[in-house]
C-alpha cells in the first residue's frame, strides 16, 4: 500500500496516510493566497480517516463560515484546510510531504481569481493556462 509523509517546517507537526489521495488541485482563489502566502495553493485531498498525527493535531483557525485552516503553532506552516462542504476530507498543501514530486496535480479550482501573472503548465496536458 502507498503510504505518504508530511511535516511543518520544524517538524512538530507530522501526519500520514496510506492509499492514494482522492484528488490534488491548484486554488487560486484570493482566500488561500492570504492563508499560504503564496501565488497559489496546491492541495492533496484525502479522506479524514485515513490520516494520523502522530505528533498531535495542529492548531485551527475558523478563516471563514464552516472553514477551518490548520496550521503549526511553532513554526507558522500552513498544513491543511478543511470545509464543511467536504466533511469526510482534508486538504493538505503539497509542499508538506516528503514525496511531493510524486504527487502531481490533475485540476485547477477558482481559476478566475488566477494572478494573471501566474501560468501554470498542467503534467501531461502540455497546455499553459491563462
Ligand atoms: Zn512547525
Ligand atoms: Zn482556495
């Protein structure tokens, strides 16, 4: 079985799973630029009960209605978001896990709101966006 770790920057934070993520998506969306920091985020969407954190569960924060954001109270790392509209998922930021090249994303969401700046080749697709 396939199993994926990920950490925060100082570590204090760690999780796994095992299996294959449900689904990884770029957001462009101008909520999760203020949250990350970065031109975009890219999520690793897996299902809540096949994750563990050995270490804890990080600190939340509530950015919006029936949204909350997690993140490491130590070093500041953002490490996942998670909505009501998908109660079985967490959405975790590629960048946290060691084999991050192994997961590479299928989609894009919130494609308006891309900076326009911002062209994302899709692996694949050979297509540029925007
Ligand atoms: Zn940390
Ligand atoms: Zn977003």
């Amino acid at each position: 079985m396939t199993r994926f770790d990920g950490s925060c920057q100082c570590g204090a934070v760690r999780f796994e799973f095992e299996g294959d993520p449900k689904w990884i998506a770029h957001c462009h969306c101008a909520d999760c630029r203020r949250a990350t920091g970065a031109a975009v985020s890219t999520y690793v969407g897996v299902e809540l009960e096949n994750v563990r954190f050995p270490a804890g569960a990080p600190s939340t924060y509530s950015s919006s209605e029936g949204v909350t954001r997690s993140f490491c109270a130590d070093c500041g790392s953002p490490i996942a978001y998670q909505g009501e509209r998908w109660p079985s998922e967490i959405h975790f930021f590629v960048g946290l896990f060691e084999r991050a090249a192994d997961l590479v994303p299928q989609g894009q969401v919130y494609e308006a709101e891309r900076l326009p700046w911002l062209h994302i080749v899709m692996e694949g697709s050979g297509k540029k966006t925007g």
